[in-house]
C-alpha cells in the first residue's frame, strides 16, 4: 500500500511515521520549497506526546522542547482562578511540552527522512487535483520544475485550514469563519518566571494572554525563550476579516501593547516589556471552520486542520493531528483503504467536531470567562464567585471530551 500525503505539517508529518511504523508507505508533498521553522510557540497535550513517545521521539522533543508543569489561570486583572499541575507533574505517564511549532516540526521532518528515505519528502509540491478510481489516487502537483503527478492507494489531505483538498469537496464553503478576535503571536529572550516550566493563561474570550516558556539553551543563561500570545476582541461573526489567515504575517508590537497597556496586570511579568523587546510579532485572526459532516471519499480524506481548523484555545491544534494520525494508520494497518478511512472518519469526526464547538465557547479556558463574568471589577474571596469544585469540573470535563483526562491516557 502506498499514502500520498498532503502537507508537511505536523499532521501530515506523524501520518507518515505512524504509517511506515506499520509497514505501510507513505510519501509527503509539501507546497513549500523548504521546511523553515515557521510559527511561534504550541502546546502539545500528553495524549499526543503519548504518540510521539510510541514514535520513538521522547528524547528529540526533550531536546528542543519544555515540559509543562503548571498551567495557571488567571483574570486580566492578575488574579489567580485555577492552577493546575501538568504532564508529569500531574502524574501521566508522559509529559505535556511547551515547544516552537518550528522545532516540532523539524523533530518530525528529521525522523520521516531518516526513517523513510529522503524520496518520501517532496518538498515544493503543491496539490492541483486529484482523482480516484476503483483502484488507486492519482495526484497532480505543480513543482518548479512542472508538473509531477504521483500514484497511490489513498490520498490524505493534511493541508492545513486552506486545504486544497477539502475545497475539492466543499468549494461553496468560503474563507474561514472569524470571530472577531485577532492574535499577535511572538517570541523572545526573557527572564522565566515561577519554576520556569509553568503557563499562564489570563483573561477570558474578550482579552486574553497567554505565556509560556518554549526552550532553554545555554547560550542564554538566566533566561528562556518565552512565547506570548494577545488576543483582543475586535469585532464580532459579522465584522469583515481584518486580516488574511496567514501564520507568517508580521504584526506590530505596538499595536500588539496598544491591547495591552491598561488591560493586563502580572505583578511578576513584564509583559510590556516582554512585547516590546520581541523582534518581530504575527498576527493571525482567531478563526476555524464548522464541522463537516463528511470527510471521506473512498479513498480520500482529510486529516488535522484540513478536516477541523479550531480556535487555539486548550492547546488542542497539534494534538488532535496527531491523534488523527496514528488512528488513520492503525486503521490502514488492519483493513483495506475504503473501510480504514470510512472507520478512522467514525472514530475522529465526531470527537474532533465536539472540540471544535467547545471551544467556541473558550474551551477549558472558559473558566476564566465565567469568573469575569461573575466579578467583572474583581475580587476578594474567590469562593464568593465560583468554588474550586465548579471550576476543576469545567476543566475535567474538557479534558475528558478532548481526551486527554489522566485515567484516559495513562491506561
Ligand atoms: C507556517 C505555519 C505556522 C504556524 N504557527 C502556529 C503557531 O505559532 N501557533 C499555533 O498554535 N499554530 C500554528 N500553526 C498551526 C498549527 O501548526 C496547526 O494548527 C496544527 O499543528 C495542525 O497542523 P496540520 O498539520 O493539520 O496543519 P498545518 O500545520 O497548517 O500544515 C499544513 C501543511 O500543508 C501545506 N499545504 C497547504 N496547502 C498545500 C497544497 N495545496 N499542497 C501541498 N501542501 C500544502 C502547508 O504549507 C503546511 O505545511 C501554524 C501553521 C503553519 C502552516
């Protein structure tokens, strides 16, 4: 069996080492020329990294990555809601890491062309069209040098929240949906904070900010390579994109403190500061797509942010793609091409759609919502707003619905 796999994300990247971990082929068209470490910080949840683990890829990502211990929720105004130990430190098996989506993603590249040659990476291959018979994919693909169109029992469209393999099937489906708010994204060398593994995340839907420590390098004593994220609430479902969803889009660090100054409040962050020193920010509006109600054509599917685009809330983009990875290639494992998509589409639509509904409405991260809600100006005893109880069962319950509760993957 030979897999043309669409897209060398991170999606696409582990269907390829999870696929010739069984014994299957696969071979990866990537539309860019090169894998540059695009991207700033992600968070890659213990059920994923459970995968990954089984890829054999501990020690790599330990290497470029952070393990998350504590995950904090905080009000914009600075107040403490939840805090909640993580990973290994919340007794998984396995880690949660904190780690530059470019350095994810050369692990992964560096692993697919040791493990599978460097044929199976065509990098440069930008997906055209497709078609399939009773019997194979056929795929067309425009390189620089022409046109290359390669064979294959199944074709899996990894590409991304502009897949052009999804708009094969759903053309009439338009741009992503934009909820009005936009992010600046960035990156740089900074002093940790607490232990300097642990995550803040401060502010609801409307004003958000979200630290994390993503690498160390003794090149850079006393500090960390600390990844922010602003959202601001700019607009509603109605308002016109701002801004095309493009990753790599340079955004302004004073517009990024212009959403800042006044809202945020982190005695122990210098978060002005933080924005202000980072060479260069991007911006990204916080969009995703409604879930479909198929995603498979015989032979054909889709995979990652291709068949669900998510808002990044609850760390869950990379994660999921991971998990549609190794549950597509367990499933072509066992059965022919037809069934194995038509059984991985059972198994990961639905789980996958629920997440992406959740969190519309802020995820895990809705616990913060809710206590802003109830105590706009703040508050003295945050028992008189929400208990412990109300607030660790709204993040259980997402934890759970997404997969990843203790007992879920440490079985
Ligand atoms: C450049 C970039 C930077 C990102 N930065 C961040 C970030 O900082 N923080 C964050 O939370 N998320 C980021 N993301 C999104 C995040 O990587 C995904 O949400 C998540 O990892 C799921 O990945 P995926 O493999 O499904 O999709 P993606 O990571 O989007 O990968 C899709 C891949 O398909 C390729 N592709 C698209 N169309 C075609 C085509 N027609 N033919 C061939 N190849 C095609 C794209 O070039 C891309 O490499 C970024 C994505 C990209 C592409």
């Amino acid at each position: 069996m030979r897999v043309i796999v669409v897209g060398g994300g991170i999606g696409g990247l582990t269907t390829a080492l999870a696929l010739h971990a069984r014994g299957i082929e696969a071979v990866i068209c990537e539309q860019s020329a090169q894998f540059r470490q695009l991207g700033v910080g992600i968070n890659t949840l213990p059920h994923a990294i459970k995968v990954l683990d089984g890829l054999g890829l501990l020690d790599a990502l330990d290497d470029v990555g952070i393990r998350t211990s504590r995950l904090i929720y905080k009000t914009a105004g600075g107040q403490d809601i939840l805090s909640q130990q993580r990973g290994i430190d919340a007794g998984y098996d396995v880690p949660q890491f904190s780690i530059h989506r470019g350095k994810l993603q050369r692990v992964l590249v560096d692993a697919v062309m040791a493990r599978l040659g460097p044929d199976a990476v065509r990098s440069g291959h930008r997906l055209l069209d497709f078609h399939q018979t009773d019997t194979g994919v056929s795929a067309r693909f425009k390189t620089e040098h022409g046109e290359v169109t390669l064979q294959g029992d199944a074709l899996i469209g990894a590409d991304g929240i502009h897949s052009a393999v999804r708009k094969h099937y759903r053309g009439d489906e338009g741009p992503p949906r934009w909820n009005g708010i936009l992010m600046w994204r960035g990156a740089t060398w900074w002093p940790p904070f607490l232990d300097g593994r642990s995550m803040i995340i401060a502010g609801g839907m409307k004003a958000k900010l979200v630290l994390y420590p993503i690498f160390d390098s003794p090149d850079h004593p006393g500090e960390t390579l600390m990844n922010w994220v602003v959202c601001a609430k700019l607009g509603n479902a109605s308002t016109p994109l701002l801004t095309r969803e493009d990753w790599s889009k340079p955004g302004s660090a004073e517009a990024a403190l212009a959403h800042v100054r006044g809202v945020f409040d982190l005695p122990k962050v210098d978060v002005e500061g933080l924005i202000a020193a980072t060479p260069q920010n991007y911006v990204y509006p916080m969009c995703d797509r409604d879930p479909l109600d198929r995603w498979t054509d015989g032979r054909v599917t889709l995979l990652g942010d291709a068949a669900h685009p998510m808002y990044p809330v609850g760390s869950n983009g990379a994660s999921q793609a991971i998990l549609d990875a190794v549950c597509l290639a367990d499933l072509l494992s066992h059965q022919d091409v037809r069934p194995a998509l038509a059984a991985y589409e059972d198994q990961r639509r639905p789980a996958t759609s629920a997440i992406v509904t959740a969190n519309r409405d802020g995820g895990p991260e809705r616990v913060i919502d809710l206590v802003e809600e109830r105590a706009p100006d703040g508050f003295d005893d945050l028992h008189d707003v929400a208990t412990p109880e109300e607030l660790t069962a709204l993040v259980g319950a997402y934890q759970e619905m997404a997969g990843f509760a203790r007992e879920q993957v440490n079985r």
